[in-house]
C-alpha cells in the first residue's frame, strides 16, 4: 500500500520537523541560560568591584583621620609642654633673682657687720 507508505512518509516528515524545533529551542534555551549566567557574574562582579572599592576607600579615611588625630594630640601635647617650659623659666628667672638678691642682702649683713 503506497498510500500507507506516503502517509508514513509525511507524518515522519512532521515527526522529524517536530523534532528538529524542539533541539533548537533546547539549544536557544541552553544558550540564553549561559548568557544570563555571565551577565549575573559581570552584575556580581561589578557590586563586588564596588564594595572593595568603598573598603579601600574607608581604609584610607581611616588611616587619614588616625594620622589627623595623632597630629592633634601631638599639638596637644606640645602647648602642655611649652606651658611646663614656660613656668620652668619663670621660675628658674625667679629663682635667680632671689639668688641675686639674697647675696646683696648677705653682703650689706657682711658690710654692716665689718662696719660696726
């Protein structure tokens, strides 16, 4: 029966047909799931690129604040120090003054003494 033959023939033409879209959508579906695949990677790298670069960029402020600080503190330091130097020499002028003075008062004692 060519009949049967022909109409064999056709629905395997359809079969095959069928078979062949049904490769390419697996084919498009594997390749656009590749594609989104990267794309979620280059969306993951960017936010990871962007969250080491606020790492570094706090690190640096860091860094630069405990450097302000420490200037600070050293100028802190500094007046308290130039404050000790100053009552230091105060004192110290001071302290020669009464020298000064108690050896005149030694030697007028030592004067009036040899004079009277």
């Amino acid at each position: 029966s060519v009949l049967a033959k022909v109409s064999a023939r056709i629905k395997n033409v359809e079969l095959a047909g069928a078979f062949q879209r049904w490769g390419e959508n697996v084919s498009d579906s594997l390749r656009m799931a590749t594609l989104l695949t990267k794309i979620a990677g280059r969306i993951r790298n960017v936010e990871l690129s962007g969250a080491f670069q606020r790492w570094g960029h706090n690190v640096s402020e860091s860094r630069r604040m405990k450097s302000v600080m420490r200037k600070i503190a050293l100028r802190i330091r500094n007046v308290a120090f130039a404050g000790a130097f100053q009552r230091w020499g105060e004192n110290a002028a001071q302290s020669g003054k009464m020298a000064s003075v108690m050896s005149k008062i030694a030697l007028r004692i030592k004067n009036v003494a040899f004079a009277g």
